[in-house]
C-alpha cells in the first residue's frame, strides 16, 4: 500500500477502504507518510469530500492514535456534550452539574480557549485552587461519588488530530466538514462517552456562519456517531449575538452560578434545560424531551442543581466560598462603560467582534501559550431587540486598567451594537435538532 495510490483515489473521487484511511492516518503519525502527501490528501478530501462510511473510518482512526478512555467502571450510560464554540458560551458549567443532579454521570474532558472562543477549562481555573488535571482512578472515583467531573484534555489523546488540524490551518483545508467532523468526534469517541449531544453553533460568532452549514456539519457528526456506535444528537443554536450578558472566565462562571440559582439570563437558561434535557434522554432518565425538561427545571428550582456544582468544585480542589459568594472571584481593577450614542432598538451584535475584544482585554488568548487574565472581559447592558436611549450604558468592560488600550476596545465594543429605529425580526435561541432520524426544524 502506498500514499500516493490512496491519494490519487480520493482525488479522483473514489470512496476509501478502512485499511486505506488507517494506513495514511497511521503513517502520518509515525512519520512514513510526509507533510507534504497528507497536505496532499487534505486537499482532496477538501474537493471530493468523504461518504459518511469513509468519515466514520477517519474518526476511528484518529481515536485510536493515542490513549482512549475506558468508562467502565462508571455506572449507568455516559453521556457526553460539547460545544463547536461561542462568545459567552458557559453552558457545560450549568449543563454538566444540571444532568448530574438528574441521575446521569458527566465524565467530561474539556479543552482551553484559543482565539475568540473560551475554554471551559480555563473557566473553571478562575476559581481559586481549581485543579483541572486529575488521575484517571480519581476521575473514575469523582464521577462514580458525585456523578461529576471535568478535566482538561490528555496530551496523548487523539495526536493524529492535533498533527492534522495543525496542518490544515496552514494548508487552507480547515473548511472541510468531514476533517471537522472527525476532528471532533474522534476526540469524544477517545473520552469514551456511550452518548453525545452535539451544540453546533451558527452565526456571526460561530465557525459556521449560516445555519445550513451548521446542520451539514451536524449531521456529518450525528452520522458518525450512528456509525460507531454512540447515540448521538445535535443542536444547532443561534450565535448571532453572545450567549448569555457575561464574556470573559471569572465573569462567565458568576453567570453560571447566577443561572444554577435560577436567576440566569433567558437565552442561556433556555438552551441549557436544552441541550441537558436531550443527554437526560440519551441517559435514559427520561422518555421525551419534554419530560426531561420538567425534571431539569424542578432540579434547579429546588437547589439540587447548585449544591452539585458546589460538590463538583469542592471535589476538584476549588474555593466553595467563591461559589457561595462570587466577589471572591477574580475583580477586574477598572470598570469602563460603553455608552450608546444614538437612541432606537438594537437591531444587531457583532459577537465575534465582542470576542475579539475581550481577547484583546486579557480574556482570551492568541496562541496557545499566551497567559490570559481571569478577572477580565466584557458584560453586556443590551440585547438584540432592546430599546435603548443616547447615553445608556450598552455594555461595561472590565478591564486591567482604564488607559488609552481599553478605550480603543471600548470603542470597539461599541461599533459591535447595531441600533437602529426598526425592530429586528424575531430569531429562534434554537434553530434544529438533528438526529439519526432525521432535521426537526424550528425556523
């Protein structure tokens, strides 16, 4: 077998065998197969694509690169969630402990934030003395004792992907949704879920900008999972505008907390009870949807819900107090707020200009290495479709200091909101759900 066979099939559009696609994923591991052949072979499955058979083989092969998690000793059925990726997206820090309350183990591994987008790791870093690195005998025995835990990503899991996805950025071939789907599928198969529930992101702050895209990549997804065994579901969510008022780590985990109270922004609230009540159900807690929603609902107006993020905290080593009292999180040392300087409705938000802000305040980072400030970010004082006045407060950063620095992010912040006299039309927080059955569609 030889690399150039296989990439002149794919390039000539022909479907892969399994023992193909592992030669080339396993030989670009090893160093057999060179940069500049699987550049080549990108490329192809860039124009040619993959049949949900070959993307399936692809996602296996990559899970098996490296160490894959064994859950087995974890009662009951796992069930995994993740995010493609949003600007104030803090979900798994209000899903995770809400499914757990419910009777459904999350043994979740979870990654740190590289450009606009954050990483729930880093999140929960800016509660003092959280540790997110565990032994896997004590991430088994957290999970099997408080139904919870949450660490970050193992350095040996999935190195076909990380070796991949690195050359894919550099050879214009990131836009590919089956190297995506399989990029992230292989590393939820490694984390050894039984299920998975998909939140694929559409939007101006999203990796896919326009819905469509996002249910072609979430049914590439849904179609693996199928294919490999893992009951799997996908949301595709609106990121037009930040999810949630609160950009940045320490800001975004108040929120959190906020909402595990029940005193959580609507939007953010709404598709938590969402995306828990569908693991609910790949868990077999529930039958339907809706009955999982209902349970999820009484879990956190009764408390449970909190008290388990509470648990989960103070298992991993971090400060309850900051939890019970949120002004012992990291505070930003200046406060500047963005002001509105004409008066109608807002009609749009840049998120992703929002995100890149917040970057540029310390919240986020630009390479891999960079440090990042917990106690930074941005907190929205509007929505899309709320009326404003000239001179109201829009949005407040918080920031290291007020210097010339943060008042041209200020403005930024600013250009983000878009007001104007009209109204905007009505847009659903959740646009589909797609499954192995097929689209529910709610636009």
């Amino acid at each position: 077998m030889r690399a150039v066979d296989i990439i002149r099939r794919k390039r000539n559009g022909e479907t892969l065998t399994a023992s193909e696609i592992k030669f080339i994923v396993d030989g670009y591991c090893s160093g057999t197969v060179p940069d500049y052949q699987m550049s080549a072979w990108a490329m192809a499955v860039f124009f040619q694509g993959m049949t949900a058979a070959e993307t399936a083989e692809l996602t296996i092969a990559m899970a098996n690169s490296g160490d894959r998690l064994d859950l087995s000793e974890i009662a009951g059925i796992k069930v995994d969630k993740h995010s493609t990726g949003g600007v104030g997206d803090k979900t798994t820090l209000i899903v995770a402990p809400l499914v757990a309350a419910a009777g459904v183990p999350v043994a979740k591994m979870s990654g740190r934030g590289l450009g606009h987008t954050g990483g729930t790791v880093d999140k929960l870093e800016s509660i003092p003395r959280f540790r997110s690195e565990l032994t896997r005998e004590a991430f088994i025995r957290q999970v099997n004792d408080i139904g919870l835990a949450v660490v970050g990503q193992s350095g040996h899991m999935t190195p076909a992907d990380k070796k991949l996805y690195a050359l894919r950025d550099v050879t214009a071939t990131v836009e590919s949704v089956p190297l995506i789907a399989s990029s992230v599928m292989s590393k939820k198969i490694a984390a050894g879920a039984d299920a998975i529930v998909l939140d694929v992101k559409a939007g101006g702050g999203a990796f896919m900008k326009t819905a469509d895209d996002a249910e072609k990549l979430a049914e590439a997804m849904v179609a693996i999972g199928t294919e490999v065994g893992r009951q799997t579901a996908a949301v595709i969510s609106d990121m037009d505008q930040p999810l949630g008022f609160a950009i940045g780590n320490a800001l975004e985990v108040a929120e959190a907390i906020d909402t595990l109270q029940g005193r959580g922004p609507e939007d953010l609230t709404s598709l938590c009870l969402t995306l828990a009540s569908h693991m609910i159900v790949l868990g077999g807690q529930a039958k339907t949807v809706a009955q999982a929603r209902s349970l999820l609902e009484g879990k956190l107006s009764n408390g449970e819900a909190f008290a388990k993020f509470r648990a989960f905290i103070g298992a991993q080593g971090g400060d309850v107090g900051a939890i019970d009292n949120p002004r012992l999180l990291p505070q930003a040392a200046a406060l500047i707020e963005v002001r509105a300087e004409t008066a109608g409705c807002v009609r749009r938000i840049d998120a992703e200009k929002l995100g890149i802000a917040a970057m540029r305040l310390g919240a986020g980072r630009a390479t891999k290495d960079e440090a990042i400030d917990y106690a930074v970010g941005i907190v929205l004082s509007r929505k899309i479709g709320d009326v404003v006045q000239t001179g109201d407060v829009i949005a407040v950063l918080h920031a290291r200091t007020d210097s010339r620095a943060e008042a041209e992010v200020a403005a930024e912040v600013r250009q983000a909101f878009e007001i104007r006299s009209e109204a905007p039309a009505e847009r659903p927080l959740v646009l589909s759900v797609v499954t192995k059955d097929g689209i529910e569609r709610f636009v």
